[in-house]
C-alpha cells in the first residue's frame, strides 16, 4: 500500500465498541508499554476492535537488532490476535513504517482473518483513524512517504545516541517538545483542514482518532468534528487509551 492511495472508506455496523491505541513504541528503552498491559487489556473486555494507530513499534530506538525487532514484532501481533477474540486494525507510522515490516504485516493478514492494516489512514463508519505524521509531511499525505525515509534505520542507534536520549527522557526534557510543536487545538485545526486530502467523505466525519503527537487530546471540537490522541506510552508521558462506538457516516 503507498501513501498516495485512494483513502479507504469502510461502512460499519453503527453501535461497533472499540479501543484506540498508538504510539507504544514496544522495544524502545523509553517505552512503558509492557508495565501498562492490564490496563490496556482492562479496556479491550468492552471492546470489539482495536485500532492501533501507529509507532505502536520502535524500529528505530529498538534495543535488538534489525532482524529481531521484526521476529519480535510479528510475535507480539500473533501474541494479541490469540488472547484477544476482537478485530485488529493496524495503522503504519513513521517508527514502524519498515518495508520489511510492512511485508510482516501483509503475511499476518493472509494468516488472520480478523486483523487487517493500512499504511496511514482508514475512516471507519463516521470516524477517522490515522497515525498522524501527516502533521509532519508538510500536511501533504503526498509528501508522507518521502518524510517517512529518514525513520528507516539502516543499522542500530549507537551507545553514545542511547546514552544521550535516556538522558533527555530522565531529566522529562522531551515532553515539552511535543507540547511545544504540536499544540492542542492548533493540530487539530490542521487535521480539520486536512480532512478533504484524507478521506473521501469529509463530510461525514465527526470523529477524528490521531497518534503521533505525544499529546493526550480527549473531545477537542473544531466545526462540529472531535479529537482524540491518546498520548504516548513512553516514560513521563501521559497515556489514555481512547474507548469509542462507531456510526455510521452521514451522506
């Protein structure tokens, strides 16, 4: 799947529970992800579908190699599928946007008849799911692919880089960039204007679920449409995995 496909639109049965996920980063020494289990799962019981919106992976920061990131990746994605009865929907970011993962990902599919994935943006009923990066492409889904390059890592970050990163998580230096750069309401009138380059209904949106950011945004409204970010599991970040029911899309 690239980029610059038609968006997909899927008509859903009104009434669907799910549970919006993103920005894990499982296998980044940052990532909180494993401690927060329960309650993730906790959430999954009233649930029939779970979106997993994007750098749910950190092939990038990953503390194994290149090859084990993808076996454990591909494991922990079979690992839900059999502990959980639900459908998986699974968004592409810009950490786990790997072609060879991408390829893990259409072989799990074949495999699994309840999980399906999409390179960035899916709209569901009246609601619309993306990882977000868009924000960083030059809000150009166009550009998004060239943007997502520079996170294909050719070899494992070195000491001296993990030593610095640990670092500026331990003194919590990186949760005001995010805040900084992505401010609340300001993104989410990007993701507004966005809409007509995302989806093929815009009209009909009245949900819009987005990762990325690192930024907890729970209902912010702008014309008439609400935001939901559920932040990011990474240490000294807040996190709140997203609860929604779906509608159908207003024609």
């Amino acid at each position: 799947m690239g980029s610059e496909e038609r968006p997909v639109v899927i008509d859903v049965e009104p009434g669907r529970r799910g549970v919006f996920v993103s920005d894990l980063h499982v296998f980044s020494g940052r990532s909180v992800a494993e401690s927060l289990g329960s309650e993730v799962q906790r959430r999954f019981t009233q649930a029939d579908l779970l979106v997993l919106g994007g750098d749910i992976f950190d092939f990038k920061w990953s503390s194994l190699s290149g090859a084990g990131t993808l076996l454990a990746a591909e494991h922990w994605l079979e690992s839900l599928l059999n502990q959980w009865n639900g459908e998986v929907v699974f968004l592409a970011g810009n950490h786990d946007c790997l072609p060879p993962f991408m390829n893990v990902l259409r072989e799990v599919a074949s495999r699994e008849s309840r999980f399906t994935w999409h390179d960035h943006q899916v709209q569901l009923g009246d609601s619309v799911f993306l990882h977000g990066d868009v924000l960083d492409a030059g809000h150009d889904v166009a550009q998004l692919g060239t943007y997502r390059d520079k996170f294909h890592p050719t070899s494992n970050q070195s000491k001296l880089s993990r030593h610095a990163y640990s670092a500026i998580v331990a003194m919590r230096i990186h949760r005001m960039a995010p805040k900084l750069r992505h401010r609340k309401v300001l993104t989410c009138l990007k993701l507004h204007r966005m809409l007509p380059q995302l989806v093929e209904r815009p009209r009909g949106v009245r949900r819009v679920f987005y990762g990325h950011t690192h930024v907890s945004v729970q209902g912010c409204e702008v014309n008439g449409v609400k935001f939901y970010n559920p932040g990011a599991a990474i240490r000294h970040i807040a996190f709140q995995p997203v609860q929604f029911e779906l509608a159908a899309s207003a024609q």
